[in-house]
C-alpha cells in the first residue's frame, strides 16, 4: 500500500535542522589521528529535557564522538565540524574554557565507574571537590550538596557513605556515586557511557529507573550511550545508530523498533532474543565493523548488507528524512521503502 512518506535529503555533510529546544548539536563532527579518520560527519541532536540513545557495535565511535565533545580526546587528535552546548560554539576552545564547562555544565558518567574513580581518595572527596569548583560553596555547605547527592542517588546512610573509598562498596554503588559526581554541578547536559555495563539485571533497572527519575525532576537533558538496545526501549525518546563512525539512523523510540529505516538497525534489531522465534537462536551480523582507516568506499555497511546493490559499493549515501515521523536515514534503499510498494 502507497503511504503518505515525505522524503527529503540533507545532503551527505549539510547540517541537520536546529531548533531552539536543542540542548546540544553536533554537525559534520569528524576526528583524525595521524591522517586516518575515526568519525566521519557525525550529526545529531539533543533537546531540552530529552533522553537520546545513541547504539552501534563496540568501534562505531560513539565514546570518541563525546569524548571530542568533552575535550578529552589525546593531543594528537584532529577534529572539524561543529558542537554547540545550547547557542555556544564548544569545539576548538582552550583547555580552560573547556574546564568550567566540563562538570558545570556537561556531566558525564565514564564506562566502568570502579575504574574511574580514584582508588585512593574517599567518595567524600571526589565529590565535594567539583561542587566547591563549579558552585563557589564552602566546604560545610559542599559536604551538606554531598550527603543530598548520594541521598539521591539511593544510597543508604550517605553520611557514612563519605569517608568510604571505591574498594570498600559494590560496583552498583560506585555506579550511583558516579552518577552523584556527574550531577553535583546541576549541568544542563549528561552523558552515561554505558551506565550499566556490568550491573546485573536488578541494578540495572534500578540505575535506569534514577536516571528516568532524575531527568524528570529536573529537566535534564541526557545521552545514553549503550550496545543495549533494551535500555534504548525503557528510557530514551529518540535513538541515533552510528556504524563506521558515522550515524547512519535517528528515529523515535518506539518508531525505530516497529519500522527501522537503516538495514543496520534492522540487523540489530534481529540480533535481539525472542519469545516470537520458535526457540531458534537470535540472528547474528555476518562480518566486523571495518576498523578505521579500511572502510570501504561507498556506504560503509555494504560488505555486511543484504540490500546492498551496485551504488552501495561506490556512492556514500546522503542523509534523508524519510517517513511521517521525519526519521533521518543514510541508505540508498532504506527499509521503509519495502512497506511503500
């Protein structure tokens, strides 16, 4: 059946439309290190008080893609484009500018919290100390924002909590204490690089739950990086794939469940167990993401994709909005195609 789906294209690095709801936007972001390029004309959006999953395969670029974002990528990385923090130019500012924007007003939960933090400072410390920077407090009134954070965070007798070090409380609490330090500036942006990697089921929806919870009491604007495309379902609003650091999808959830536009997320999606599957084993991506520096020319999954045909191999694929949700596709043959026949 024929559907009313509008079709437009960007243009393969044309900027994505701003709105003045956009908490952060990233245009045509790309990093280099020693001449090989590691992400490619990222594009994306973050709007006020929205919870944007960003997935794809280990290697995609999703943490360098914020780490750029952060200014934490290491000397020798080159990068061009554009990132704005509301109506704030934030790429290419000097390390001090950075300094009072990290923390203050982009906070970020880092992939293994037993491992960032410091083994041999107190909890007390490692988050009394942000809040005296970014918030001019004293240190009485800093460690009262402390026993409030970790109160928030769920974590029991938060007092106590203070003089204890990383080693001495489990990998959930660490969790919750780095979402504590990420939070004690009041930032108008989060970034969780894998909030619950390594968490099991409970703690997981527990930390899941505190996020939800949190965004929803103050209106925070958050980033969810993840592989878990279970996590994208119970908390975010819209999802962004990348594959071969470029994104190659953004669409609503839960829209980019029940009609994926890009054949990576269908693949992803197919990756997924299933009570519907009659016991057979999920599906698995034949092939690796290419490393960089040896993506292939023209759209960079065509090595791994059923739909691929002869301008896949050569043509890199623009950019388009395709569907009457405006979901944002970089594919030659897209699968909402397939439903307009």
């Amino acid at each position: 059946m024929q559907q009313n789906n509008p079709v437009s294209s960007l243009g393969a690095t044309q900027a994505l439309p701003r709105g003045q709801d956009d908490a952060l936007a990233i245009d045509g972001l790309t990093v280099s290190i020693g001449g090989v390029p590691i992400i490619s004309n990222v594009n994306l959006r973050l709007g006020k008080g929205e919870c944007l999953g960003v997935v794809g395969e280990s290697g995609c670029g999703k943490t360098v893609t914020f780490l750029a974002l952060m200014g934490l990528l290491p000397s020798a990385a080159r990068t061009s484009g554009s990132i704005r923090l509301g109506s704030r130019e934030i790429l290419g500012l000097g390390e001090g500018e950075l300094e009072a924007i990290r923390g203050r007003s982009i906070g970020m939960i880092f992939q293994d919290p037993q491992s960032a933090l410091n083994p041999v400072r107190t909890i007390g410390r490692q988050l009394i100390e942000p809040i005296k920077l970014h918030l001019g407090l004293t240190t009485e009134q800093a460690r009262k924002r402390a026993v409030e954070l970790l109160s928030l965070v769920g974590i029991p007798a938060p007092h106590e909590r203070l003089g204890a070090y990383p080693h001495e409380i489990s990998g959930g609490m660490c969790q919750r204490v780095m979402i504590a330090i990420a939070l004690a500036s009041e930032p108008d942006v989060l970034i969780a690089d894998e909030p619950t990697t390594a968490l099991d089921a409970t703690v997981q929806l527990q930390v899941l739950n505190l996020l939800k919870s949190v965004q929803e009491r103050t209106g925070l604007s958050i980033v969810i990086i993840t592989h878990d495309l279970g996590v994208v379902a119970e908390i975010c609003d819209r999802v962004t794939v990348m594959y071969a650091g470029r994104t190659v999808e953004t669409q609503h959830i839960p829209e980019a469940f029940d009609l994926p536009l890009h054949p990576y997320t269908d693949a992803l999606l197919n990756c997924l167990p299933s009570l519907e599957n009659d016991g057979r084993p999920p599906a698995f991506i034949a092939g690796d993401v290419p490393i960089p520096g040896q993506v292939p020319p023209g759209c960079p999954f065509h090595p791994r994709c059923p739909r691929a045909r002869e301008i896949c191999h050569e043509v890199m694929p623009e950019t388009r909005i395709l569907g009457p949700n405006g979901g944002l596709v970089a594919c030659h043959f897209p699968m909402l195609e397939d439903s307009d026949a």
